[in-house]
C-alpha cells in the first residue's frame, strides 16, 4: 500500500487509497519530532483501512526536515577540504551585500567556520590539467586534520573538478575510508562556477546527518507501526521525482523544497484533469506562498537561494515570498498600507485564534465575514471575529471604517502576491492571461480570484483536497534521477555537435538508468529525457532546451522569447548536458463524482453578510461536499470544506466538473474562454 | 499617531495608500525585470557575472519612479543621463540614446548608458523613459580596460556625447562602427549592447502593460504620488534628526601623479524637516583622474540619506527634494572639462560617502557606522591572448575589503560597501577567458579594525599572468585606513605588491605595470574600521 505523508509546519497530511478511493488524514505536526507525527497518522491510516497483517507498505515523504535545518541552523559538524588558497571562498561569496541601503545588513554565516576550512595543496587548469599535483603525503595530511576538527561530515570541493574529478575521488576515497560522511562535489553538482558549487555541497554535507537521522526514525517508526510487513520508504526531491530513503541521506541537499515539489505536482495533476496545459500555482499558507509557473513541462531552477545559501542543483522554479494567512498589517511613517513580510506565525497567530494582538489578513477575511459563521476546519476550530474587529479597529488608523480598512489589507496582500506572480510569469515573458490560477493550501481559495482578475487570468482551478494536495502530489510521482556534466562544446555545425554529443548522454543515461535499477524499475518502466544547456559564446547564462531536433534553432528562439532578440550568426556553446531518467509509478487517481440530479444550482448551507468592494451583500454559503457534478452558481459566494475555505466574488460563476474540481471564471470572461 | 495624521492628510488630497503600495511595487519590478534581461543576455563577465550594471524608470519629466536594487553608484547620478539626453536630443518613439561624457550625462567614460523614452497613444511627448547603465570593460583610451592614469579625458577612451543609438525605430550604424572602432574588444562591446537595447524595450514593454491595465492618467498621477511620498519620508527622518550644523573632513591618498593627500570636506545643515549638504573647502580637480562629477557627488549623498531611512522606501528623487547639495565648481567633488574622471566614480565617491558619515556620526551616533574599506581596488588587465591567436583582451574588475563596525554589531568581512555592490568573477570563469591563474582568494584576517565592535576584514587577492599583459590599478587607503569611530581601531590600509621570480616588490595605489608571464599581482585591500573602545574582556575576532 502505497501512502503520502506531508510533513508541514502545522500539520501532517497523509493522503492514500482507501477501497479505490483517494482519502486524506491530517494530524497535528511535531516539529522536534517529524517521525511521531508520520507515525501517528500511519496508525490512523491503519485502522481505517484495517490493513491486512503483512500488506507491505511504501511511504513517501515530504518533508522540511532539511530546510528548517537551514534556516535554524541545526544540521551537522561539517568540515570543508578545498584547494589551498582558496579555503575562504565559501565566506567571501561573491562578495556582495545582500540589501544595498542599509548599514546593518548582516550577511549569512557560513556553515563551515575558517577552523574547519582545510586547504589541500593541488591545483588544475581551466581545461582540467593538473597544474599541481596531490601527493600521498599530503592526502595523508589532509585525512589527519580532519580528524582533529572531530567533525561528522565532510564535503570536498577542488577548483574545476567538474573538468577532471581525480583529486576529489582521492580524498574522498581517503575520508571515506576513516569512517566519514562525505559530500564530493562532481558527485553532487559537476557545473562551473566555483562558490555556488561550494555551497551546495557544503549544504549536502551540512543536512546529511540530520537527514540520516529523521529517515532512519521514520523507518523505523514505520515499521513497528505496521508490524512486521516489509517497509519502503523514499523521499520527494526539490525537482518533483522521488528518491530512495538511502539516496536522499546521501543528497539530501537534493530534498530542500521537497514539501513545495509535492504542491506543484498536485496542481500539474488536477490541471490535467481539468484539462488546462497552462496553469500558475498558488499555495498559500500561514506565513508564506509558493508560486510556480507550468506551460510546456515543469521549469526547474539552479539558482535556489535558501536561508541566504545558494542551492545550485535544479529545483522546480519555485517562487516563495513571505505573504500569509498570518502576515501583519501596519500603517507605515510615510502613510502607506504595508502587509508582511512580518507574520503572527503559530504563536500567538492571527487575533481571531485568540491570542493575537495585531491585525492580520486572516482577521482581515475576518472581520469582512469571508469564513461564514462555522470557524475552520469544519467547525472544530472556532473563530473569534469580534477580538479580530477589536485590534483592526485599534491599528486602522485613518480609514473611515474596520471593513476598509481590512479591504485594504486584502489588496495590498494581493499585490505582494501578484508581484510574486509577476516573477514567474510576465518578467520571463509569459503573459498570465493565458494561465489559469490553480488554488490550494488554507488560504490559496481566499484570495485566487482577486489574483486572477488583477492579472486578467483565465480564472481559478479549485482542486480537490487543497489542504492536502501536496500529498497527493507526492503520492502521484515518478522516481526521477537528474545527471548532467558541463562540456562547454562549441558548436560548429549542428550534425557534428549531435554526434559529439551522443557518446556523453549514452554514458550519462547509463548512470541515470543504473541508478533506478537500483531502486527495482526494469528497463521497460524507465523513460529518458535529453535536455542541453545552450548560450551564445561569451554569456554566462544558459538556456535549456530538448537535445532532440534543431537544438540550436530552439535556442534562438528561448532566447527572443526571453530577451527580445536572437542572433542567428552568432556561435553557440553547449554548455552542460542533461539527463532526467524517470522511473514511472503506479498514479491513483481522483475518483469522479456522482452527477447532479438537475444541473444549475447547488443546496445551500446558508445565507451569509460579506463585504466585498466595501459594500455588504447576501452571499451564497456552500458546503463543498454537497456539489455535484454539473452544478452552477454566482458569486458571491463562500465554499467550505474541512481544510480550506474559498471566496466567489460577484461577478465570477463557478462551475463544478466530474471530479468534483471547480473552475471559478469572471462572467463577462467566459465566453472569451469558449473561444480559446 | 503621526502615520495616521499623514495619511489623512493625503487621504484628503486623494490618494489611496494601497494603490500607492501597488503601483511602487509595479514599478520597482519593471527596472528589476530590466536588469534581470540585460544581464541574462550579456557577454562580458563584468556584467554578467559581475552585474556590474543598473536599471531605472523616470517620468516624463525625468524624474526617478523606480530603480533596480543595482549599483548605488549609478543610480544616483543617472537622472542626469536621462535629462542630458532630453536636452540634447528629440527622442521620437522607438528611438534610444547613449551616453557616456562625464560632462553631458555620463560619470566616467566606461559606464555606457542607454536612455529610451516611452510615448503612449498619440501624446506628442513622453510619458516615461527607461534608462540602463553598464561598465564595458574596455572603451579605448591608453590603456586596456580604460581606467588607467590619466591627465586629461581625452587619453581615458571613447567619449560620446548623447546621440542616437536608435533612431526612427532603426539602428545607426553609423554610431555603432564608430564606437566598436575606437575600443579593444568590440564584438564583446556588441553583445552587451544588444543586451542593453534588449533591457531598454523589456522596460518599454512593461510601461505599456501597466498604462494597459490602470490608464495613463491614473500610472501618472501615482507616479506623481510615489515622488511626494518618498519626499515625505525623508522630511519624516530629517526632522528627527536634531538641528544644527555638523562638519567632517576626510582624505584620499592622492591623484597618482603627485601624491599630495586630497581634502574633501563637508558641512551638513540639518534643519527642520530639510538639510543642506555644502562641500565648500575641497580641493581643487587635480592632475590625476580621481576627479568626480557633480552628478557623482549627488549620487553619493542620496546613497547616504536614503540609508538613513528605516523602512524599505520607494527609490525616486522624491527622497531628495527636502536636500539641496552645494558643490563648488573647479573642485574634486564638481570637476570641468578636460580633467580626468575615471578614479571619481569608484574612489571619490566612496570618500564623499565617508566624509559625510563622519559629519553624521555627530548627529545620530548611534545609527552611523565606522568607515568602511572606501576603495573599490579596481583592477584592469589587458593584452593579447595567446591561447585565442593572439586577440586582444581586457578585463575589469573591483574587489571587496572590510565593512566598518557598526554600533552593536561587527562589520562585516570581505563584502563590497557603499557606492558599489559588484559581485567578484568565479576563478572558474576567470581563467577559462583570460590568460591568467588566481593563485589565492582569501580574508586578509585581523585588518579590521580593533573595538568594542571591530571593523570586517579585507581580502588577499593575487592573480598570476599567465602572457605579457598590462595591468591597472586604481586603489585608495593604501596611505591611511579607514577611520574607526568612538575609540574603535582604524582599519588597515591596503597594500599593492607585484612579485616576480619570488621577490615581492610594493606598488603604489595607482599605477600601471608592464607585467611578464609568471608575474604575480598581489592585493590586499583594507579592512573597515572599529567602533568603540575594545573592552579587555571581549576576545577578538569574536
């Protein structure tokens, strides 16, 4: 039996098949223990489902493990070995300031300290020739000083290794014959540019213990939980594929946006069934959204910076920005309205929780009436709107009224949002007016049609389960192995470049496929995607494109549709080769719902007061598990379900599908939409 | 609460606060988008890898709406490339002008900026102009990497007064054979332009998607908006500030040529809700290029006030409208034709920058930090590549040091300060383009100076040529250090050496050396000054 665990800041969701049908379970996180909360919702799973004595279980986790032991700075002792002369590289950085005008700006500490940071003497050139060779005594040396830094961990980075690894495999040979963990950088990330490959195995180095530690528990933990039948657990990588446990405690650096990567899977997956190719994701939760744009495929990244690091190995292009449920509102010197980046977090959390003493956005939907009169999830937690009405009233400063004042908390919340939408979209040349918004986490469905309007987007994809779409992402995805090499090739003629080509993604896919069969695919269940990494000679950045083909044309073409222009006599270079070897997974899928007996309008909860565009309305109150397929209806209204709750302004209609999915689009957009 | 008399005051005259946020962010992101494009696109590692570049969005009038989070160096004095322009030329649409002349627009001859405008339907005049500037590592003159010694502008490069780069929608060719003629790397120079014209229409572009979405009126009256708040922010910080007057003093080394110490001297009048920034009593231009601009001048003391400001506040030249800078013609701080200008934009400016923190120091001691390296150690090198038959090169790039020790807090090490924030070149893009070998890249460990809070520390930087080349320097505080404040350490000054067969030979701050394969540049540049006075009981480096 196959089931998804989530492991968020508030709870852990468990998404898996229970009688062909997708169910979710959520439980209370753990945050100094991530296993006992997993553990917790295992045994749930259990009993409901009244597993069969030895049913075998494979578990799929995402977690944060790894992030929030960057940004808290609890990961292992780690020792650096690196060509001497160069030991500070990890500190300088690329020598400047994070934020220009402000005199106390504090640079991230590294996470190995100069103590730590061992010099080896050994040297190569630019195209790989050993300019200084390393001698067994020094490799003796380097073991020795090691062990007296009395360190767990170790990662290795030479000058231009990517070019010729020898003098990393020695030394990581040697380390790891006395017994240590170590992170070698062509092992890890086999790219140019000496700090930021650095970093990530550094970052690797770092995470490995802490990671090693939380996967043996959670095996462990799962295994007595399901007493005795055979247990596999594997990891969701930042790229959106799934890793074997082992290999995540080797490469956990690989693991940091693991919990983000199962939301955009999820959302790639309810877009499909929407039938939509070309959705922007929106996971809003308490103190923070994730936004990420798909169009032809998932885009991933290898500029990451996470708590002040870089992380240069691909990640899906997740774009985060410090907006949620729980950010503050204040009104600055100046006169302006500002939301965040500040939050109320768990504790004391919003004022409506309770305890809060300054004005949020969720007092602000609030205050506006947006949650109906039943609280949230379902009822079990109770709100308290008038102690939100209370402080916004106290801060609202000189706003005639409470409810303009938290519509204006709304809408400045909105542009920090739509400004992170921008990101992704328009300032990579995509316009949003073709996208969809696909809506999930708590707060996601609060504020996706103000988005989309604001962007003139096609309208709002609400999937099934929001609270636990991440999950279900996870649950759904393949195992994916990522290689690449830089080659730096010169491309003279395209027929020549292929050629030259072939024999290093045969041996990169050979890697890639070695791996899976490893993790038990047969060749039949392993697919193979090419991808090259190309730029005009003399740029420093790439663009990928498929191997297959034209490459060179494809090139030219990103590169308008990015930049504004193309130069077809211009050289080009392939700057990196890259192979995605996917291993495919049995996907469950979201069952259909039963067919509204009439279509048109669905029963009714209740009758609601909210106030949208400063005016109080009689708005539709619409408990979520009583749509139908084929069900209609006008905003305004409020849709409720156990882990989320969504807003239909006036103006928009909501239209429920055979999934049960709903698609929220403006009225007088619509028929635009039919035309497309 | 006084925000909320503020806000009711302007509530009155219309504007809505959250519509103000948006439309700072949406600006904001236009010039970030800007420079996202241009350096994507680029081909010089100086601004591709180094982002030695910046991206801004002015009004019709030319005033600044937004600017990138780039080079504070550029963004400072860059309104003055964009009215240089207005004035100089009829920029119909689609048209874009470049600049460089230090005297029309332009701060020293390598900064290259393009200036665009923006007409929306059938106005006769425009509504908003873009402008980019980046560093090209080379633009002729008598040294590769044109930032050399120099006696008069016309030995530093190609100097181009506003002309159009773009003109009825079409490239001049005609401009464009021009420049690529006069300098060393042209096809390099090619790529980055293009890339620059692709900056300038990425902006264009954006403009019209925002007037498409809010309508001109409305984007205008906002801009209009966004210029006043900013003023009233810095009235807001300036009026806590006690009134009085504050002076300070501060030296550069010399000029290369006759190595006599260079006063700069301000006077800072605070008054109500207004200063007055006078820097009467600075030494007259000298022979040297370490003359500044008056538009660098600016620049500098915008940088200053507008770190002065807690919060995060929209950049447009709003922020100076309550600050009126007074600075004496003839002098290093206002220089006229023909003097040289390279060393001003990179060694004044961060000297102004000092010299008016100290002055400040008596006002807000607590805000203020000590002085920071005040050099940005410029390194050029130049000659024929025998790896690549024997093509010319030049390369350009600043180097790091010490940041000053800030009041509660140490100063950072080995981080860029002040008028600059460009990022260093990988050893690993480095020595795959040039022939040269970075033999170490490492913290000058105890040149920050000792305090209660001691200065960061500077760094050690020695490149090794690997063929015949000629190689610049243009570094300050090699005589003195960065000053340290309420009894802090100053911070150690840096040294220059070249070393040849072993030996090590001390070079002056600025000079120029024929170097031979085999030969070593060795760098050390300063390390920020100390704040406070160092308690026993405290262990250094803590």
């Amino acid at each position: 039996m196959r089931i998804a665990v989530d492991s968020g800041g508030t709870f852990t969701d468990c998404v898996y098949l229970r009688d062909g049908r997708l169910a979710i379970r959520k439980v209370p996180s753990q945050p100094k223990n991530p296993a006992a909360a997993i553990a917790e919702a295992l045994g749930q799973c259990r009993a409901e489902r009244a597993v069969a004595g030895r049913e075998a279980l494979d578990l799929v986790c995402g977690t944060t493990v790894g992030t929030n032991a960057l940004l808290e700075r609890r990961g292992g002792r780690v020792a650096l070995v690196t060509t001497a002369g160069f030991e500070d590289v990890l500190e300088i950085g690329r020598q400047a300031r994070p934020k220009l005008y402000d005199f106390f700006v504090v640079k991230a500490e590294p996470l190995v300290p100069a103590a730590r940071r061992i010099g080896a003497q050994e040297r190569l050139a630019a195209d790989g020739a050993e300019v200084t060779p390393l001698t067994a005594r020094e490799l003796r040396g380097i073991v020795r000083r090691v062990q007296r830094t009395g360190v767990e961990a170790v990662a290795v980075c030479f000058l231009f290794s990517f070019r010729n690894p020898r003098h990393e495999q020695q030394v990581a040979g040697a380390l790891r014959a006395a017994g240590y963990l170590v992170s070698v950088s062509h092992e890890i990330l086999p790219e140019f540019r000496e700090f930021e490959r650095t970093s990530t195995t550094v970052i690797n180095a770092y995470l490995a213990p802490v990671m090693s530690r939380y996967l043996g528990e959670t095996q462990r933990r799962a295994q007595e939980m399901w007493s005795g039948g055979r247990t596999l657990v594997r990891v969701m990588q930042s790229n959106g594929g799934i890793i074997s446990a082992g290999r995540a405690a080797h490469e956990p650096v690989r693991t940091i946006l693991s919990g983000p990567a199962g939301g955009v899977m999820g959302a790639q997956y309810a877009a499909s069934l929407a039938g939509l190719a070309k959705v922007i994701t929106f996971d809003m939760g308490g103190t923070s959204t994730d936004v990420a744009l798909l169009g032809s495929g998932l885009g991933t990244t290898t500029e990451s910076i996470v708590a002040g690091l870089p992380v240069a190995v691909p990640m899906l292009e997740i774009h985060t920005v410090g907006a949620g449920g729980g950010s503050l509102a204040r009104i600055d010197q100046g006169g302006a309205l500002r939301v965040g980046p500040e939050s109320a977090g768990a504790d004391p959390g919003p004022a409506c929780y309770g305890r809060g003493e300054k004005p949020t956005v969720t007092d602000a939907h609030a205050v506006l009436g947006h949650f109906g009169g039943r609280g949230l999830l379902g009822g079990a937690f109770p709100l308290n709107t008038e102690r939100a009405r209370r402080q916004l009233e106290k801060f609202r400063g000189a706003f005639r009224t409470t409810e303009e004042f938290a519509e204006g908390i709304l809408r400045v919340a909105n542009a920090v949002m739509e400004k992170a939408i921008r990101v992704i979209s328009v300032e990579r040349g995509y316009d949003p007016w073709d996208y969809a918004l696909v809506a999930f986490g708590g707060a996601g469905g609060l504020h996706a049609c103000d988005l989309a309007g604001a962007l003139e987007m096609r309208g709002v994809l609400l999937p099934c389960f929001p609270g636990g779409l991440s999950a279900l992402g996870i649950l759904r995805a393949d195992v994916v192995k990522d290689v690449s090499r830089t080659v730096l090739l010169p491309v003279h003629s395209l027929g020549k470049a292929r050629g030259e080509l072939r024999a290093r993604f045969r041996r990169l896919e050979g890697e890639g496929i070695r791996a899976l069969a490893g993790e038990g695919f047969r060749r039949a269940q392993i697919r193979v995607e090419r991808w090259v990494d190309v730029r005009y000679i003399g740029q420093a950045y790439e663009l990928s494109v498929a191997a297959g083909g034209d490459f060179v044309e494809a090139f030219h073409r990103a590169h308008e549709q990015r930049y504004g222009y193309a130069d077809r006599l211009r050289r080009v270079e392939v700057v990196n080769v890259r192979c995605r070897v996917t291993g495919e997974a049995a996907k469950p899928e979201v069952a259909k719902i039963p067919r509204a007996a009439r279509a048109g309008r669905p029963p009714l909860a209740g009758e609601l007061r909210c106030v949208f565009g400063g005016r109080a309305q009689a708005t539709r109150w619409i408990n979520r598990e009583e749509l139908r397929a084929g069900h209609v209806f006008a905003g305004p209204a409020v849709i409720s379900e156990y882990s989320a709750t969504t807003l239909v302004p006036p103006g928009w209609r909501a239209r429920v599908d055979e999934y049960g999915q709903i698609f929220l689009a403006p009225v007088a957009k619509e028929r635009a939409n039919a035309r497309r | 609460m006084r925000g909320a008399k503020q806000l009711s005051g302007k509530r009155r005259s219309g504007v809505d606060p959250t519509r103000l946020e948006i439309f700072k962010n949406l600006f904001h992101s236009v010039a970030e988008e800007m420079g996202a494009g241009l350096r994507r696109s680029a081909f010089s590692p100086n601004i591709k890898e180094r982002r030695d570049y910046s991206c801004a969005v002015y009004d019709g009038d030319g005033e600044v709406l937004a600017m990138g989070d780039h080079m504070p160096v550029h963004l400072g004095s860059m309104p003055a490339s964009v009215a240089a322009a207005r004035r100089a030329l009829a920029l119909g649409p689609g048209e874009i002008a470049i600049l460089n002349d230090p005297f029309a627009g332009g701060t020293h001859l390598p900064d290259v900026t393009l200036v665009m405008p923006v007409y929306l339907g059938s106005e006769k005049r425009p509504q908003f102009y873009v402008a980019n500037r980046a560093h090209h590592a080379d633009i002729g003159g008598a040294l590769a990497g044109s930032m050399g010694p120099a006696r008069e502008i016309y030995q530093e490069g190609l100097r181009i007064p506003p002309v159009k780069l773009y003109e009825g929608g079409r490239r001049n060719d005609g401009v464009l054979a021009m420049f690529l003629a006069n300098v060393r790397t042209p096809a390099e120079r090619e790529g980055d332009l293009s890339a620059q014209v692709a900056a300038c229409r990425i902006g264009e572009r954006r403009l019209r998607e925002i007037v498409g979405r809010y309508g001109a009126a409305e984007t205008q009256r906002y801009a209009g908006h966004l210029l006043e708040y900013s003023a009233e922010m810095m009235r807001g910080a300036l009026a806590e500030l006690p009134a009085g007057s504050y002076s300070a003093e501060d030296y550069l080394d010399g000029d290369g040529v006759s190595g006599k110490a260079l006063r700069i001297a301000v006077r800072v009048r605070i008054g109500k809700r207004a200063a007055e920034v006078d820097f009467s009593g600075s030494a007259a231009q000298c022979a040297g290029n370490v003359n500044a601009v008056e538009a660098i001048t600016i620049s500098a003391v915008y940088y200053v006030f507008r770190c002065l400001l807690g919060e995060e506040v929209p950049a447009t030249s709003g922020l100076l409208r309550p600050i009126r800078v007074h600075a004496p013609t003839g002098t290093i701080v206002n220089a006229r034709p023909p003097a040289a200008v390279a060393g001003g934009n990179v060694e004044t400016s961060q000297r102004i920058v000092d010299t008016l923190l100290r002055a400040l120091a008596r006002v807000a001691p607590a805000r203020i930090p000590a002085a920071s390296q005040g050099t940005m150690n410029n390194l050029t090198v130049g000659g024929l590549d025998p790896r690549n038959a024997n093509a010319p090169f030049a390369y350009y790039e600043t180097i790091a040091g010490g940041m000053g020790a800030r009041p509660g807090l140490d100063g950072a090490s080995a981080i860029h300060t002040h008028m600059t924030n460009s990022w260093n070149t990988p050893v690993e893009v480095l020595e795959q383009v040039y022939p040269v070998r970075v033999r170490a890249y490492r913290i000058r460990s105890g040149s920050g100076g000792a305090g209660e809070y001691r200065g960061g520390d500077g760094i050690v930087r020695e490149l090794e040529l690997l063929a015949p080349a000629q190689a610049g320097l243009l570094c300050d505080r090699r005589e003195r250090g960065p000053y340290g404040l309420r009894g802090g350490k100053d911070g150690a000054p840096g040294k220059n050496a070249q070393i040849r067969s072993g030996r090590a030979r001390a070079l002056p701050g600025k000079c120029v050396v024929e170097g031979f394969a085999g030969d070593i540049l060795r760098i050390e540049t300063p390390g920020g000054g100390g704040w406070g006075r160092e308690r026993r009981k405290k262990k250094t480096g803590a």
